[in-house]
C-alpha cells in the first residue's frame, strides 16, 4: 500500500497502514483521523472565522492531552525504574526523554510525517520534515489512543515507540546532557555561589555568527565557543565541570 508523499499532499492517508504501524487498532477510528490533522488542513475546509469548527477537526487539543498523559507515563515508569535518585535527576531524566527531539526522533522512525494532512502552505514549506510537528503528532497519537483505549493502551503504545530510550538513559546520561545545571547543582552542593555567564564577543556575519561565552565561579573561570549564545554556555559548562574534576584529581 503506498504511503502520502509530499508530491501527493491531497491522498488521503492509508489509516489501516498507519494502525498497523502504531500497532494498536482503533474503536473510533474518527480519532485515529484527527490525531494526524494539522490545523492548516482544518482552516482551510472551513469558512474564514469558523474557529470553533476548525478546532473540532485538527490536532492540537489532543496534541495538549498526549502531551500530560506521555509525561505521566514517562514519570511513572522512572519512579518505578529509579525508586532512590533525587527529584531533580528524574526530572532531567524524564525532561530528556519527553524533550521535542526525542519524540521528533521516534516519530520520524515511524515515518508519521507521512499520514498528517496539511495544508497547502505547511505542505509547500517541508512540514512532514519539520521536527517540531513530528514531535506534535507523537503527542496527539498519544493522547488519540489514551481517549480511545485508555491508560493501559497509552502505555503500551509509549513504551512501543521510545521503549529503548526508556532502557537506556540513566541520571548520569541525562545529566551529561545538560552540562549546565550539572554546573550549578554542583556549585550549589559545595555551598558555592552560582555560576556568572557573560557573553564576550560575536564574531561573524549574522548568518553564520559564532559567540564566545565565559563562565566564571567561585575558584576559577573558563571560555568556550558556539553558534548560539545557548550551545556556547552549554560548551562552557562542559569545560568548567572538566576543569574543576582536573583539580580535584591534582588535589
């Protein structure tokens, strides 16, 4: 069965293919088809201001729903999995596993860019290929089969498409990932002030500029580079936790 592609934005999606991907099969197949309507498709088949009838037929009420009950799952399963970590290390982890390019990721896996019905102008500009609408429609797939089969589908359905992130982070990986408030909570645990970030310089065109960022603390302070004010801060936490392990080890 051919799947929709971006050359055929008006065929309709294959939802029996699309069920047998997600493997879970729909009783109110109607939510199954909203699940993967942008709301670009729904304004354009109603009449202009029609808001309210608009909104019966795209995603994002359920894209809200899946969004809580993905994070409910998702907290469960840790708590289960990491009964003695601290609040703070299941919330980097769970952060971790329900940030927008892990389920952009799962849903690319899936190739559920191929079923969403878009507009014209979300279809002309790549949305199939977006991350951020990836990761939506994961959202409301959730919350369609949370509405039609309950918690116990949802689960089975969550643990089915981010199953092997869910084996494999641990606080230490979801602490890599986040050299910034790894910083910070350790400063914080020396009873040491928090760390200072500044920009120092901005170097090229504003295409393609590379920003210089110095993080100081309380014993020493260190540069580090990137192509946001954000990657570069991130990189300078990075150096700083390194440098002060490096002392440590000298001490």
């Amino acid at each position: 069965m051919a799947r929709p592609t971006d050359k055929q934005p008006q065929t309709p999606p294959d939802l029996d293919l699309l069920e047998t991907i997600l493997s879970y099969r729909f009783q109110n197949r109607a939510l199954l088809e909203r699940a993967v309507t942008h709301r670009s498709w729904a304004h354009e088949q109603v009449a202009p201001g029609a808001e309210d009838e608009a909104r019966r037929l795209h995603n994002e009420s359920l894209e809200f729903l899946g969004d809580s009950v993905l994070g409910l799952i998702v907290a469960d399963y840790l708590c289960k999995a990491y009964p003695e970590v601290t609040e703070g290390e299941l919330s980097r982890m769970k952060h971790r596993l329900v940030s927008a390019p892990t389920l952009a990721a799962a849903s690319a896996r899936m190739q559920l860019g191929d079923f969403l019905k878009f507009g014209r102008g979300e279809e002309k500009s790549g949305g199939r290929r977006k991350d951020a609408l990836l990761a939506d429609v994961l959202e409301a797939l959730t919350g369609a089969i949370f509405l039609d089969g309950g918690l116990s589908a949802a689960t089975d359905f969550v643990q089915q498409v981010i199953g092997e992130e869910l084996r494999v982070v641990t606080p230490k990986t979801a602490a890599q990932a986040d050299y910034k408030t790894l910083l910070q909570e350790k400063l914080q645990a020396e009873r040491r002030a928090a760390p200072r970030y500044s920009v120092v310089e901005a170097l090229g065109p504003p295409h393609k500029r590379t920003f210089h960022v110095e993080v100081s603390w309380d014993g020493g302070n260190v540069r580090a580079e990137g192509r946001s004010i954000k990657a570069a801060e991130t990189a300078a936490a990075k150096q700083a936790l390194a440098a002060m392990e490096s002392l440590a080890g000298d001490a």
